[in-house]
C-alpha cells in the first residue's frame, strides 16, 4: 500500500490537481510522482514565530520591517479611489495597523476573509510609514484558533513560475501525513514486498549514529523548528544522504557483478606490434605505465570482462598505455575501438594514435579510421563497410558508434574516454556489437578524480592510476599576478617572445559583459596587438573550424609567424604545442582548480622551463585566494582535485554541471565522505551474505532501489 502510494502521480494527490501537477513536474524537472517531491527539500526557512505588540511596533521598542504574527481585531474597511489601495484597519487593542490591497477588484474576497468584528491572524512583513504601521497583502489570514498553528519557521522551498512556496509546502504536509497514517496501520502477515517502514540499514550503523528511521528523517527535513536542518551535521539528513548513496553503490555493485559474470573475451596478443611501439618511442614507458600495461593485459587474458579505469594527470601517457592495449586486441586477432564524447577530442585522439603508428611503421598492418556523426553519408558508407569487414582494425569516434548501424567484424576492446558523459547503458550499448561474448571495457579519466568521486561514478570498475610524469618534463613555475600589473606583465612577455618562446593567454569570455567584469578574449587580443604587434592571434569556440585548425596549426608550427595565442577555454583539451612555454590565465579567480590544472597542463610539454601566470582582480575571495595558493604550491592534480572538491564541491568541480556526473540529491561529496566508504563496506558485506536479496533487510534494500529509480535495470540481476 505505502509502496503504491509512493509511486501515485501528483495530479492525483488532494489539493494538486493536472494544472498545478505541471507546475510541479517543471520543478522536479520531468519528476511527476510522490517519492520524487519527498527528496526536494526546503533551502531557507522564513521565521513567523515573531508576535509583537502592535503597540511595540509603534514606539519602536519592537523592529518593524520584517515578517509577524498578529491576532487582530477587524475595525473597518476603506473602499480605495483611482490608485489608493483598498484598505482594511485592524486592532489588537494596543495599537491600529493597515492592511493594503492594490487590486480592489478582489473587494468582495477581502470582506468574505476580513469580515468586521471578527477576529482574524495575520502573518506578513510589517512596515511603518508616517507613523503609520501597514501589512500588505498579507502570506496567511486565518481564523484565530490557527493562532499557535502558524507561530512556526515555515520552510522555504526552491520554486518555479506559478508555483507558490505554500503550495509546495502544503502538498508535501499532506503527502508524509497520509504516509504516517499508512505507517501507522497493521501489516499483512503473508507480504511479499517490504516498504519504508522496513529498515534496508545496518543496525549496528543505526545503533552507533543514532539514525531515525525514513520517515522520522524526511518529516524532520520538511518539518524543522530551525536553521539547523539546513547543517551538513544534521542527522535526519545524514540518515537520509546515506540512503541514497547506499542505492547508488549498490546498484553499480550489482551492476559490476552481472557484467562480472557474463562471458567475456579471452585476449593473448604475440606482442609483435607493442613492441614495434615500443622500440619506436623516444623514451622509456614509466614505472606506472608499466605497472597499468600489466593490469590491463592480465584482465585482457583472462576468459572474464575486463572493466577497467584508466585514471591519470596531465601529460602523465594514457595515450600510449591506450594504444598498446588496443595493439594487443589486435594481434589477437580483434578489432579495437576508442572512443570520446567530443569531435575535438576524438581527432585529437585520431591524430596521436595516427602519428604514433606511423612511427612505429604499422600503419598498413594496422588500418586506423576516424568515424564521426560530420563525416558525409558516402564516406562514412565506405568506412563502415571497412569495419563491418574487418579491413579497419582501429576505430576511433564520438557517440556515433553507437548507432546500430555500426558494426563490426570482430570488436574485443573498446577504450572509452571520459565515460561519465557516456553512462553504464550506452557502453553496454557498444561492447555488445562484440561477436558472441561482450567486448572488454578499458575507461579513462583524462582528469584527476577525488576518491569519493571516482567511487560513486566508476565504482563497478577496476581502477589502474598512472601517478608520475614521463622523465625529462620540466617542473612548471606557477606565479600570481595582480591585473594592476599588466602592462609590465606584457613588457616582459616581449623579451620571452624574442627569445622564441610561444605563450597561451586564456580568457573566460568572448565579448565584453554588463553583467561580468571578465576580460574578453575580442579586448585582450586587440590590447597585445596593440604592444606585440602581428604575432598574436586569437581562437574560441564560436571561430569556425577551418580557420581554428589554421591559427593552431601556425601556432603549433616552430616556424608559425603567430607566437601568442588568445583563447577561451577551448585549449584546455586536445592541444600539443611543445614550444608553447608561458600560460597567462585571465580572471583566475574565476576557476576551478582542476580546471586551473588543465590549462597548466598545456605547456610543460618540451624541454624548456615553462611557468603559468595567474592574472587575478581586485575583488578575490577568500576561498578562490585558497585556490590560486595551491595551484602554486603543488603540481599533482590528484592532490588539487580533493582541494577543489572541499573547496567547491561537486556541483563545480570538473564541470560536473555539464558533464554528466551523478548529482545527489541530498549526499555531498565533501561533507559525506565517510558515508561513502562506510556505504562501500556495506555493499561488499550485502553482497558476500546476501548476493541476490533475499534477507528480510535484502527485501528492504530492494525498496531502497526503488526509492530511488534503480531497480528497473536490475530485476533480472537481483532476481539471480
């Protein structure tokens, strides 16, 4: 019964209706049922617990200005003429106060509420003019037996257009009441399912935080009595934050097993073409690249899946690692497959493994192709069909491979680069297109993630971390300079130009803003012109491509005329320039640490001393002050990336807004990390004593996957 409840459409709950569910399927972005507007919870709190004497509020010994509670007396009702307000005075014996309202055309509902000689309470923001004190247009005018009803700190709400705070407030009050009453009523006996009233957490985690149960946590968070509700410490939600990471880790931990368990691919490559590779590179792959080469092709071999992340800093060789773990598809007679989420990154990617082959003299043995969703219908036709035949034993694309056109001969790896944009089905979706048993799976991170991080969003991987730079790269100098220097910062960069060093200068916006104080990358280009003459260009994301691929080419080029580069962001991936030795960052402040981290990554690429400028303004914060002094004090982006995540949190971090990263509806990287990795342990012991849910708590854990949307995906998985 609470299970069907949970699940019933808004529309149909008392006091909604279809009109007003819209508004709140809006809110909830596309959520349209019960348990969904239970996880959205109160932002602030409005405090109408104040009740002065309305006498106080006259003499000033009680503050006007702010909200009240006041049992009045209605006197009399002032009709409004042309643009005054109708107005209705009010008494509770100490004093008069005003009550305006702007649109007399609601004349008769205001006599009908405010009828004269009754008693009414209002609740609203007081404010005096002329001596005279005035509440209008009132939150709340009720009967004075609701008088100790509404003397509470009413929860605020995140809203929407159309959608009052009191609507919102109002539905979820019935909702957790009538969730109460159901609580409340005897169970059946012979029940198949367990409900919210079924604890799914350890009881020694319950009996050592003290956590109240479900229901107790949510009518906690929706029915506070203060701001402390709104702490990260606050129990009910750290209750209800368990929850929820506990569903998500159980969901990737089932999920990790029922790929675990099917078939894989069994892969034992001769070794003929990685060491082609090998002999072929001028350097020496490092301890840790060595040490992932060997995790990976062990998975490889095994007749298991391989699932496994790649994770390492910039510049620290995934490309190779990559390539040798597609080489070794190959040899064992597969094809092999990389794969981006950005047409940028993807011939970036295509251009690497291109050059790297050609120097290895495998290019005829190995047929590498770029497919992307731009190439034209023929051409793309006729690479197709090369894969399909298996002529192509490379390939390397954006999401476009994921189509069921696409096929191939023999797929038994597919590489997958920053895979949290791509998510569990869609790379279920491309290793499927294997023959018979599902293609081995190698992600890669090309971004330092937080542990936390990498546990909620691979946590159904094995992980591999390549955590040192190649020998002969040169330690980056990080320095800050204020934007008051500027003109020296130029006249400097001048005497480094001379001396043929090649500089980025980042910028965060394109034109001019009213709204921002950003320099943009149109001024700042125009600015250098201006003292640096012709051997500065400039490149953002609105530049069309063809004229993009020129400028970078002839900065890219030792001999290219353009020796400054102007850019937005659109450098931090993709881009080699080994000459490029100085990186200016405008408005630094501004960005993340990780983000900071990317764009130093840029230089530091040759044999040259290389230093990255944080230009700054005159208004920085104190936490981004915090940033910019650890972008000077370490170059390990692991290390900046748990900074950035204590620091910003998630919702910032790596651009996670727009990269598709799980985003917790109460859980907070930052503030909740023990919860996940208690919650880590958890899964491994549900797992080991009760692999398919089964237990009374199994049974209560698989509400808790409904609870939050994931069990559709695993009821074969649970079911065993």
């Amino acid at each position: 019964m609470i299970n069907n409840y949970l699940n019933t459409d808004l529309k149909f709950i008392k006091g909604v209706g279809e009109k007003t569910a819209d508004k709140f399927y809006t809110l909830l972005n596309g959520g349209q049922i019960v348990r969904e507007i239970l996880y959205h919870f109160p932002v602030d709190f409005l405090d109408r617990t104040y009740n002065p004497k309305i006498s106080s509020l006259l003499d000033g010994t009680s503050p006007v200005g702010k909200v009240a509670t006041l049992k009045v007396e209605i006197l009399q009702h002032k009709k409004g003429y042309k643009r005054s307000p109708y107005k209705v005075i009010c008494s509770d014996g100490t004093g008069r106060i005003a009550i305006p309202f702007f649109n007399v055309k609601y004349a008769d509902w205001i006599r009908e509420k405010l009828p004269t000689g009754q008693v009414r309470v209002i609740s609203g923001k007081v404010d005096k003019f002329r001596g005279e004190l005035s509440m209008s247009h009132p939150d709340y005018v009720l009967n004075e037996k609701y008088f100790n009803d509404i003397l509470i700190m009413e929860t605020i709400y995140p809203l929407t257009a159309g959608l009052p705070n009191k609507s919102v407030r109002g539905a979820i009050t019935r909702i957790l009441n009538h969730l109460d009453r159901l609580a409340g009523m005897p169970k059946s006996s012979d029940r198949k399912e367990a409900d919210i009233t079924d604890e799914w957490i350890d009881k020694r985690m319950i009996g050592q935080d003290d956590f109240p149960s479900w229901l107790e946590a949510m009518k906690a968070m929706h029915f506070a009595k203060d701001r402390d509700a709104l702490e990260p410490d606050f129990l009910p939600r750290k209750r209800l934050a368990y929850d929820e990471i506990l569903a998500s880790q159980l969901a990737l931990a089932l999920l990790h097993r029922d790929e675990r368990e099917l078939k894989g691919i069994s892969t034992h490559g001769d070794g003929r073409y990685v060491k082609k590779l090998l002999d072929a590179l001028p350097f020496d792959l490092t301890t840790a690249q060595k040490r992932s080469v060997d995790d990976i092709f062990q998975d490889m071999a095994t007749p298991k899946r391989m699932l496994r992340l790649l994770q390492g800093d910039v510049g620290s060789g995934k490309t190779v690692v990559a390539l040798m773990s597609l080489l070794n598809a190959v040899e064992a007679g597969g094809q092999a497959v990389l794969m981006a989420p950005t047409d940028l990154l993807v011939r970036q990617h295509f251009k690497d493994l291109f050059e790297l082959l050609n120097k290895a003299g495998l290019l005829d043995e190995v047929p590498i192709e770029l497919i992307t969703g731009k190439d034209k219908a023929a051409v793309k036709r006729e690479k197709l069909g090369k894969l399909a035949s298996g002529q192509v034993k490379i390939a390397v694309g954006t999401h476009s491979l994921f189509q069921d056109k696409v096929e191939f001969e023999n797929l038994t790896l597919a590489v997958i680069d920053e895979q949290h944009r791509f998510g569990v089905g869609q790379r279920l979706n491309l290793v499927s297109k294997a023959k018979e048993n599902p293609a081995d799976v190698l992600a890669m991170s090309a971004t330092p993630i937080p542990r936390t991080l990498t546990m909620t969003i691979y946590g159904d991987m094995d992980l591999s971390i390549i955590d040192e730079l190649p020998p002969g790269r040169q330690p980056i100098t990080t320095t800050t300079v204020s934007v008051e220097k500027l003109d020296e910062l130029t006249l400097s960069l001048k005497s480094k130009i001379a001396e043929g060093e090649k500089i980025y200068w980042v910028c965060p916006l394109i034109e001019e803003s009213d709204k921002m104080d950003f320099a943009a990358v149109e001024t700042r280009f125009r600015y250098l012109q201006e003292r640096l003459g012709g051997q500065v260009a400039f490149v953002h994301g609105k530049t069309e491509k063809e004229e993009r691929d020129a400028i970078m080419q002839n900065f890219k080029n030792p001999n290219g005329t353009v020796k400054v580069l102007v850019s937005t962001t659109v450098i931090e991936v993709g881009v080699n320039v080994p000459d490029a030795t100085i990186m200016v960052i405008e408005n630094s402040e501004r960005f993340g640490l990780s983000q900071l981290h990317q764009l130093r990554g840029r230089i530091g690429r040759g044999d040259k001393k290389s230093t990255c400028v944080l230009l700054f303004g005159s208004n920085v914060t104190p936490i981004a002050k915090q940033r910019l002094i650890a972008m000077k004090e370490t170059q390990d982006g692991f290390v900046l990336a748990e900074e950035d995540l204590k620091l910003r949190g998630a919702g910032e971090i790596l651009g996670t807004k727009q990269s598709g990263f799980p985003r917790f509806k109460v859980a907070d990287y930052g503030n909740d990390k023990e919860l996940f990795y208690a919650a880590k342990d958890d899964v491994k012991m549900i797992l080991h004593k009760d692999p398919y849910l089964q237990t009374d708590r199994g049974r209560a854990l698989r509400c808790l996957l409904k609870l939050f949307g994931k069990d559709k995906d695993l009821i074969n998985i649970i079911a065993g």
